[in-house]
C-alpha cells in the first residue's frame, strides 16, 4: 500500500464545505466531490450516507479525518490490517462524536426518525433511569453503526481503487 497515495486520495475525497440552506437559518456540510462520495458511500447499499439525515455527513466526515489520522502516524502493510486497526479504534471514535449537551442530544432525536430505534434500543439494552444518558447511549449506537458501515464501504473501495486484494 502506498500510505501517501491513499492519504491524498482521502483527503481530497474529505474535503467539505458548509452551505446554506435556501430560505432557512440552517447550514449543512456536503462534500466537494459529492457524486463520488455518494457513490462509495451512499449507494442504498451502502447505507452511510443519508440525503435526508445532515449527521451522516458530519459524521463521514469525522469517521474519515481520523482514517487519515491513523494513516498519518501509523504503517500497514495492506487494507486489511488497516481495517483490523480501524475496527480496534472506531469505539473511541464514536465516542468522541456523542454529544454532552441535551440540547445538541434532542437535536439528534428529533431529526430523523430512525433515530428513536436507537434510542428504544439503548432504553432497552442498558435500562438507564437518566433520560440523558439514554441519548448518548442512542447515539452513540447511531455513530458506531454508521462508523462501521463506512469502514466496510471504505476498505472495500481502497481494495478496488488501489487493486489491493
């Protein structure tokens, strides 16, 4: 694998911008070369990017600095050690992401309504009597299931992409 190839290519395939949204107060970052990122990511296949959903681009986006990151300050040898490493961290990635505010964790919840399946998951899972820590738990479900899915999406395209096997 050629480290400073792959680290290129994900940055250039990271960079955001945030935009407004027409008649509203709202922003939301979107990806520069967004065809190609939905293609590897948002096919409805592949379930990590969500048109509808502003957090599953947040969220890629963060899942893909620390990618790049981890490729800065450590070598491997091929994607699939790379993904063993990805796999050991991607906990403590997600939780990084979760929210501690309540008005941030409401935001999340109220925004999509997938979002209440995590939540009923974590209510369910970990029985918690604080309301609050119910949401972070939700979403960091949310996160770690996204984060999961965009490291399948994404070792899978570096294989193609560089014809690594």
């Amino acid at each position: 694998m050629n480290k400073e190839k792959v680290i290129n290519y994900l940055k250039d395939l990271n960079k955001t911008e945030v935009i407004k949204i027409q008649n509203s107060d709202k922003t939301r970052r979107i990806f520069k070369q967004s065809n190609k990122v939905f293609n590897i990511f948002g096919a409805e296949n592949k379930r990590v990017l969500n048109p509808f959903n502003d957090y599953t681009y947040k969220w890629l986006n963060s899942f893909l600095n620390n990618v790049i990151n981890l490729l800065n300050s450590s070598d491997f040898d091929n994607f699939d050690d790379l993904s063993e490493q990805i796999s050991e961290d991607l906990t403590e990635w997600a939780e990084s992401e979760v929210s501690i505010y309540t008005s941030d964790l409401t935001e999340w919840l109220n925004d999509n309504n997938l979002n209440v399946y995590y939540l009923t998951e974590a209510i369910e899972e970990y029985n918690e009597t604080d309301g609050f820590k119910n949401l972070q738990i939700a979403q960091f479900k949310a996160i770690e299931e996204h984060f999961n899915t965009a490291l399948n999406c994404l070792i899978e395209h570096l294989k193609e992409e560089f014809r690594e096997e």
